[in-house]
C-alpha cells in the first residue's frame, strides 16, 4: 500500500483533530481533557520547529551569503528581494482595502454585538495596545538601531530577534567573501555540514507534522468563542478570506508570467509548507519546511533559498498587511466612522511598515494593528471586537505570507539564473516522489 504523501498526512491531521475536538466538547470534561492532555503536543511539535530556526537561518543564510562569492551578486540579489516584497505588499494592502469598501461588513454589526464584543476581548486588548504604546513611544531609528545586536549569543537566544540573527548572518558570510578562500574553506565546509544535519532535522520532525497539527486543531475548537460572536464577525472574516484568496491568485499569475512555471506546480511544490503554516500560525516555525520545499520541489538553488526566505519569513507580511487593512477599515465602520481617501492612503503607508515590523510569530499583526489604527485615528478599544475571529484568520494570513515568499524567491531566482529543474519530482496530486 502506498504511503500517503506529507501534506494528505497533514491535512488528515488537522481533520481528525477538529473532529475529536467537537466530540470531546459534548463531554462535561471533555474540552478540559484536550487542554491538558492533547494540545501539550501540539506545543511541542511548535516548539521543536522553533528549536531550528536561529539555528537553520545561520548556517543557510551564512553558506548562501559566502557561495555568492562576490559582493556585487548579494546586492543585486538583495535589492530585487526587498524590491519584490515591498511592491507585493503594497498590492495586498491595496487588495484589502478595496474588498473591505466594497463589501462593507462593519455595517452589519448591531450596537449591542459591539457592545458585548468590546466588554468580552476589553483585557486582552488592552494588553496589545499597551505593547503598540512601547512601538509608538520608540525614537524614528529605534528599527534600525534594533537591527544590530550587542550580543549575537543573547540575540540568538530569542526567536523574536530574528533580524539581528540575519543581521549577523549576513555580516559574517560577507566576512568569508572577503578573507582568503584558502583561510575560509575550513569555515565554509563546516557550516555546509551544519546545514545538512539542520536540514535532516527537518526530515525528522516533519515526521511527527501530523500528530502536532491534530493536538493544535483540537486545541483551538475547544478554546474557540462561541458560535453567536463568530456570525456577527461572518462578514468581516468573508472579506479577510476572500482578500487572502484574491492575493493567492496573484501570486500564482505572477509566477506563472516570470518563470512560466504553472500554478499547479507551483502549489503542489509549496502545499506542505502552506498546511504548516496554517496549522502553526507562525511563518518562523515553518520556515525550515519553506525552504526545503521550495529548494527541492520548486527547483530554487540553495544559493537563492537561503538569503531569500529568512529575509521573507521576517519582513514580508502580505497576508498580515492585508488582514491589518481590512480589519482598521472594518472596526471604522463598526464605530460608524467615513474614512477619507487620504486616510486610507496612509492605512496603507502603516499597514506595509507595520508588516515589515511583524515578528513571525502567532499574533503579532495584532500588536502592529494597534498603531494602524492609531495613525487612522480610529479607536484602539474597536481591537476587541475581531479578537473572536483573530486566530483562525491568523492562520489564513500565515499561508499566505508563506507562499508570497515562495513565489518571490522563484522570481528572484529566475531573474540571476539559479531556477532549475526540482531536484524532487512532483507527479501529478498524489506525490509520487522519484529522486532525479
């Protein structure tokens, strides 16, 4: 009997475990037993992807950056990926805006489901806007000077100071370029090594994907809000998810235009990848799976993957960009506020530094929500009422921000010549994998 293939594995996972969950909610105790004995593992399979990203992101980001071999390949390759995720970003914020003036669905909130949406999310709002004070009180170089560690172990310690990780990278591989290749040979073979253990690590956990993904699900069903807040936010959910979906095509139409590669190919390559972030809510946590399956399935080199996609699992957002637009318009309309034409431009000038700002971590296009809403002068306590929606929709977004750095790191490599053939054979939907 044939195996099934990872992402039907995956997708089964996350199945059973939303099924589990409903029967167990009929128990008196039956919610508190997937709280503690069920979704423990799936914090665990989290935490074990979590365990390799600062890890995965040195040592591939450090052997890219010194295989280019030439200061000018990394500034020209560098400038096109920030470029390319710049640009998509402004597209999804503009996408957002557009389905959400369109649709209006804060229109179709009564006074009293506000009322009660605002008294039940009030503490945890509160708490997210007291983080974005933090954000908003910093000096107008706090990002840049927050960019470079005093201490690359303490910054290394911490999957929040990502960038200062890349940072470091990045400095140390332009370091090897630099020095005699007879004196960084030693160095360079060795963290090619590392990067193969990392990346049978990989292979590895990724066993146990559908275990994890089967306890998050659960987890999330019995902790979820009940049905009577999720349909009065049903429309605003509609135009979250309607707005991801348009920006799928978008990329799919732009990699099909650029490498003339189909969208078949390219969601099959990337389909592990998109079901993990889902399940995980967090594009750091999956991006060791986004490079291996862009690297062998989508045919990137390694040269390309690996200064591309930590980059974009830190600073390229769209799906959350997106998301931020939508809900500022969103709770605008819910507090019957008319937002002008130039307050809108400005939600989209915030919602893409904000998403560059975005930690990739569960939640944190929260924290970044708040300031959007404050440069729009809509009330920060409207935060409360999208929270009974926020995680599954998080979950939406992180697919997205996953695949939109696919897609860019295939046009980035198309554009310098390193989009080859998959080194991983995709044949057809049911993943028969032949080694080339």
């Amino acid at each position: 009997m044939r195996k099934l293939a990872l992402h039907w594995q995956i997708m089964l996972g996350m199945i059973l475990g939303v099924g589990f969950a409903l029967i167990m909610a009929n128990f008196e105790s039956g919610s508190q037993i997937v709280t503690d004995w069920v979704k423990p593992f799936g914090t665990i399979f989290i935490n074990m992807l979590k365990l390799i990203a600062v890890p995965l992101i040195l040592g591939s980001l450090i052997k890219g950056v010194s295989d280019l071999k030439d200061i000018s390949k990394l500034s020209q390759m560098g400038g096109r990926t920030i470029g390319l995720y710049i640009l998509t970003t402004l597209i999804a914020v503009s996408i957002g805006l557009t389905v959400v003036n369109v649709i209006k669905p804060g229109k179709s909130i009564s006074e009293e489901t506000r009322n009660e949406l605002v008294e039940s999310y009030k503490g945890d709002a509160d708490g997210k806007i007291a983080d974005a004070e933090k954000q908003k009180n910093a000096g107008p170089l706090q990002a840049l000077e927050d960019l470079v560690p005093s201490n690359i172990f303490q910054a290394a310690s911490d999957n929040g100071n990502m960038l200062q990780v890349i940072f470091f990278a990045i400095l140390f591989g332009i370091g090897l370029i630099l020095i005699p290749e007879k004196k960084s040979a030693p160095v360079k073979e060795f963290f090619d090594s590392f990067n193969e253990v990392i990346l049978k690590l990989i292979d590895l956990i990724m066993l146990a994907a559908p275990y994890g993904v089967f306890a998050l699900l659960a987890a999330l069903v019995v902790e979820a809000p009940s049905a009577d807040l999720f349909k009065a936010l049903g429309w605003y959910a509609f135009c979250v998810l309607l707005g991801l979906g348009l920006m799928m095509l978008f990329y799919a139409l732009l990699v099909y235009v650029v490498t003339k590669k189909t969208p078949k190919f390219f969601f099959n390559g990337i389909a592990p990848a998109q079901l993990l972030g889902f399940s995980t809510s967090s594009s750091a946590a999956t991006l060791p799976v986004t490079m291996e399956r862009v690297e062998e399935h989508l045919g990137v080199e390694e040269e390309v993957t690996s200064f591309v996609l930590p980059i974009g699992a830190t600073i390229n957002m769209d799906g959350t960009s997106l998301y931020q637009a939508v809900a500022a318009v969103f709770i605008a309309q819910a507090f019957g506020m008319d937002l002008s034409f130039g307050v809108q431009l400005g939600i989209i000038a915030t919602a893409t530094l904000a998403s560059i700002g975005s930690a990739a971590v569960p939640g944190a296009g929260m924290v970044m929500l708040v300031i959007v809403l404050a440069q729009a002068g809509i009330p920060e306590a409207g935060l409360a009422l999208i929270f009974a929606v926020d995680r599954p929709l998080d979950m939406c977004r992180t697919t997205v921000n996953i695949t939109g750095d696919a897609a860019v790191s295939m046009i980035v490599a198309k554009s310098v010549g390193k989009l080859g053939e998959p080194k991983v054979k995709n044949w057809d939907d049911d993943y028969v994998y032949k080694k080339k």
